[in-house]
C-alpha cells in the first residue's frame, strides 16, 4: 500500500509503534545517536528495517534533548519510562522535521505525553481558497426581528442616499464598490458577524477549571510519583469525568427542550436546523477508494478511474442510451388534411 502513493508527496509515518529503537551501527543510516534506548527490542528492529526498505528515516531519534522530553510513556507506578512514539518521514524530505519532542504538561489523560513535530515546508494555497477564508458572514438570522429588521432597512436607506449624488461618468467598477461597501458596512453595523460555531457548546470556563485541576494532579504525580499521588490523580480524573457528563447531559435536555418548543410554536426552520446537528454530527471526507486487489488508491486521476471502472462492470448504462418507457400511449403526429379541417371549421 506505501508504494502506491505518489513519489512527489511528503511521507510521515507517526504514531504509537511501541518500538524501542536503540544505537546500533547497522542502522545508522536509518536512526539517530538521540534516542531513549540503547538497544531495540523487536518491534524497534521492524519498524528500522521496513524504514531501511522504503528509505525513510527515523526522525524522532535525531534531537538532542533531555531524557524527560524523549519518553513518550510512563508505567503506572512512575519508574519505567519508554520512547514508543516515533516520527518517520521519507529521506527525500527528512530535512523539512525541526524539532520532534514530548510534552509532559499537555494533558490527555493518557499514560502517554503527547509528541509534537516541527514540520516546514512551502505549500502553494490558491487565491480562490485564499479568498474563501477571509469571507465575512453576517448574522442573517437577525433579519426576522422587527426592530434589527427595520434599523437595517434605516441604515441602508440613509447610506444610499448618499450614492444618488454620484456622477454617471465615473467608473463602474468605482461606483460597485461604493455600493458593496456601503451593503457590508450597514449588515455589519445592523447585523453583525455570524459567531464561530463551538464543537462543545457545553464546555466552558467551569470545564476549563476542572482540566487546569487535573493537569495540576497530574504534573505532581510526575515530579514524585508516590501513592498517596496516584490516588489523587484517579480521584480528580473521575471527578473531573463526572462534571463533563453532567454537563452533556444537561445540555442534551436543553436542546430537546428546545425542540420540543419549536415544535409546538411552529418554529420549522429552527426545529429542522437542530434536528439536523443530532443527525450529522461529525462526518469527516474520506477521497480513498479501493482497487481491484484491495489496495487503497489516494490520488485523484486513480480514484475517478476507479470508479469508472466499477460502474461500467457492473453493468451500469449511459443515461443517453437508455430506453425511455413511458406511461402515456404514443399519439402519431397530426396529418396535413387533419390541420386543414381543423382550420375551416
């Protein structure tokens, strides 16, 4: 499946591999003299020779830092730590990966830190999409209140007022923008800016506190990883996962609620608008496919190929070409001697 990407694409392998990878000469082209280990046990021998084999390189263990900010793991009781999370990107690019270290104070609630990755590299961001972010998107749903509606309408009037005195042989394009501006600047001042949509709108500041809690339960527990620590980090993780399902929980019968008040007052477009975030949710894209021998194909020109192939194997005709049935009986076309008898009577 790895050859099957293409050649002029960055390639990075990252993630949990629960590999030690040590020192050793053989693979010297492969690894680096900064890692955690001294030897590599057999998972780290694996993941060196299928780098070795598709010339990559293990970037994770090319950083000089100290001990605490390599391992990626830690034993529940504190005293073993590991370097099982590893960086691995294709030789041709391995010059874009900075840095790659561990984070102990980013907290996930895990036994493993999170490692972060320096990457730099040009990408070329076309103007179109460039244009597409800095799109201002007013609160349109204002409009449906009297008074925003009629304040609207005042500012609008009043700023075009103002355009009536312009002089037709200006430029077009002068007197577009003047109008477009004057559009924009009344919705922003009437209107406003449609606010970012949160992911969880139940968390807030309260949520913030309990995660900053546990964060601090946590730190003391890698500085003296004691008893007596262990069990105040568990205390304040279960704590801490209570108030968050309390919160949904809460929140999820205040949306209902909410429905249910559309639903009775015949608000439809706000009942469907949240009807809809129950049903969707999240629904990432996925542009991957599979070939004919199982493999996934990821470019574009592969994909559509792909397809082709599919529909055209199983049978699937063009539209064009298809026989088209209908439930109407065919009428011949009128004749020439009908029309005239039609037109002298």
């Amino acid at each position: 499946m790895f050859e099957h990407f293409p050649k002029y694409h960055m390639k990075i392998l990252l993630g949990d591999f629960n590999a030690q990878v040590g020192w050793e000469n053989i693979f010297k082209s492969t690894i680096g003299q900064e890692s955690l280990h001294q030897d590599s046990n057999d998972n780290g021998v694996r993941l060196v020779n299928f780098a070795t084999s598709k010339n990559l390189v293990v970037k994770s263990t090319m950083f000089p830092h100290r001990n605490i900010h390599k391992y990626t793991w830690t034993s529940p009781d504190g005293k073993t730590n590991n370097q099982f999370d590893h960086v691995v990107i294709d030789r041709r690019w391995h010059s874009s990966v900075l840095d790659v270290r561990s984070f102990r104070g980013a907290n996930c609630d895990t036994d493993d830190y999170f490692v972060i990755a320096k990457v730099r590299e040009r990408l070329a961001v076309g103007k179109e999409a460039t244009q597409r972010f800095d799109r201002q998107r007013f609160n349109l749903r204002k409009l449906n209140e009297p008074e925003v509606r009629e304040q609207y309408q005042i500012e609008i009037t009043n700023r075009f007022a103002a355009l009536e005195n312009l002089n037709d042989d200006e430029d077009v394009d002068r007197n577009w923008e003047n109008i477009k501006e004057n559009i924009q600047t009344s919705a922003k001042e009437s209107l406003g800016l449609n606010e970012f949509k949160q992911t969880k709108p139940w968390f807030g500041e309260e949520c913030s506190g309990f995660l900053d809690q546990r964060k601090r339960a946590k730190m003391q527990w890698i500085q003296d990883p004691n008893q007596s620590k262990v069990d105040n980090l568990n205390n304040v993780r279960r704590e801490v996962s209570r108030h968050f399902r309390n919160k949904m929980k809460a929140y999820l019968r205040d949306k209902i609620e909410e429905l249910e008040t559309n639903s009775k007052i015949q608000n439809i477009r706000e009942l469907y608008r949240g009807i809809s975030e129950f049903k969707t949710g999240y629904q990432p894209r996925c542009n991957i496919v599979k070939d004919e021998k199982g493999d996934l194909v990821a470019d574009s020109h592969s994909t559509v190929a792909r397809w082709r192939n599919y529909f055209n194997v199983h049978g699937f005709k063009d539209v064009g070409q298809a026989e088209i049935h209908t439930a109407e009986p065919l009428v011949p076309e009128p004749r020439a001697s009908e029309l005239s008898w039609l037109s002298t009577s």
